[in-house]
C-alpha cells in the first residue's frame, strides 16, 4: 500500500504518531449479493491511523469508501478481516459489544449530519454521551458548543440552524466523548469555501489534541490538510 504525504506538521502540533494505531484495519473483505450477482465491495484493504494523524479516504463513486467506513466504526460487518480500535476488536463482535466500544473510542461524523431533528443541540450531545459510561472523559455539551462557536445555539433545533451550523453542531456529537477516533464522511460536502475551512480548522484541532482522524473526502481542500492519502478504486487500495 503506497500513500502521499500532503501536509508538514506544524512544530506545535501536540503529537506522537510513532506508537500503536488507534485504528487498524487488516484485510478486509465485503461481498453484497443481489440475486445471483455478487459485488465486491471491498477487496483485502488494510491500513491504519495513529493518534495524532488525519488520513484521506478518496476515490470515484462506488469505490467502496462508504462501506469502508461502515465497517471501520463496527456499524457494518467485513466479511473477511479484522477492525481494530484503542488496541480491542471491533469486528465480528456481538452488535452489544460493537456498540459498547463505538461509543467510548469513536466518533463520527456522518455526511447526512448525527443529529435527532426533534432534539437541541444540547439535548443532542448529552444524549451521544449517555450512550457511554466514562463521565469522567466528557466535556460538558455547553462547553463543546462553545468550542465550535455554537454556544449560543444551545437550544436551537436543527431545522434552525444554517449548513455551516449543521456540520459544527455534528462535529460537537461526534467529539462529545472525546474519542481516541474520529471518522468523517464528506463532512464539508455541501459547504461552501470559508465554512468548510472553519470546518477543516476544528477537525485539524483535534488531530493536534491526538485524536486519529480518518475522513473519506472529494474536497481538494481537506485532501491538502491530511498527513496520509489513501485511493480506493473497486474495492482495493491503489499503489
């Protein structure tokens, strides 16, 4: 597996990428039946983010980024390989127990956005935060609105807030438990060029702070940010 460094580290950037992943995938394998046709939706891809790091997921529609993300945060099963997170097995583990480690090491940051139409935003983050039983990891929720310039939208539904709110109100959701993980899916897909920067700033803070960012992207911009460029095309890691 090649990738391409895009991106110098700052000399302030809080971080060591020279120990254990905090995510890993090795050899994984996804086949989707329709019938008597059969899709390869993954075919053996391996790799892994460390602390501190932001990897890039690209490639065409179709390429099987999506479902390579589903697998990554134990939401889909691989047929074949294993997912490991914070040093346990996520894959081929009972949906409880899936679940259970999701919640306490993994954020995410879906591209349709992770929040309940009929709660707050407050209402929202502490309801991410139940699902864990770490209190003593958890920021506050008006403190992690505060973070991403929302501390004043605390009781606004998501119906009322802009694009840009959208996606900080779903970063503060997937960061609620400060995971050691964060996945993204196109998270500045329908932004425009100054919100998707505010965007990309408060993602890169948090890969300063040591989270493992792996975000699946068609921006130039946050291709340009990350550490790691990985291609995907049918299913397998191009070289």
């Amino acid at each position: 597996m090649t990738t391409a460094s895009t991106r110098t580290p700052s000399a302030t950037d809080n971080r060591d990428v020279s120990g254990p992943p905090a995510l890993s995938a090795d050899h994984l394998y996804r086949f989707y039946r329709a019938g008597e046709e059969e899709t390869l939706a993954l075919q053996g891809v391996s790799l892994s983010v460390r602390a501190g790091e932001m990897l890039a997921i690209v490639g065409p529609s179709g390429s099987g980024k999506s479902t390579l993300l589903a697998c990554l945060a134990g939401l889909d099963e691989p047929a074949g390989g294993t997912v490991t997170v914070a040093g346990h097995r996520l894959s081929h583990q009972p949906e409880r127990s899936r679940a259970q480690l999701r919640a306490r090491h993994i954020g995410i940051l879906l591209q349709s956005r992770n929040l309940l139409p009929h709660l707050n935003l407050l209402a929202n983050i502490k309801l991410a935060q139940a699902a864990t039983r770490l209190p003593a990891r958890r920021p506050a929720a008006s403190e992690l609105l505060e973070q991403v310039g929302l501390g004043d939208r605390a009781r606004a539904l998501p119906r009322q807030l802009s694009g840009g709110e959208l996606a900080r109100a779903g970063l503060a959701v997937a960061v609620a438990n400060d995971p050691e993980v964060i996945l993204a899916d196109e998270p500045t897909g329908e932004l425009d060029g100054d919100t998707e920067q505010q965007v990309l700033t408060l993602l890169r803070q948090r890969v300063s702070d040591g989270a493992a960012l792996l975000v699946v992207t068609h921006s130039a911009d946050v291709t340009r940010a990350a550490d790691r460029v990985l291609t995907l095309f049918d299913g397998k890691v191009q070289s």
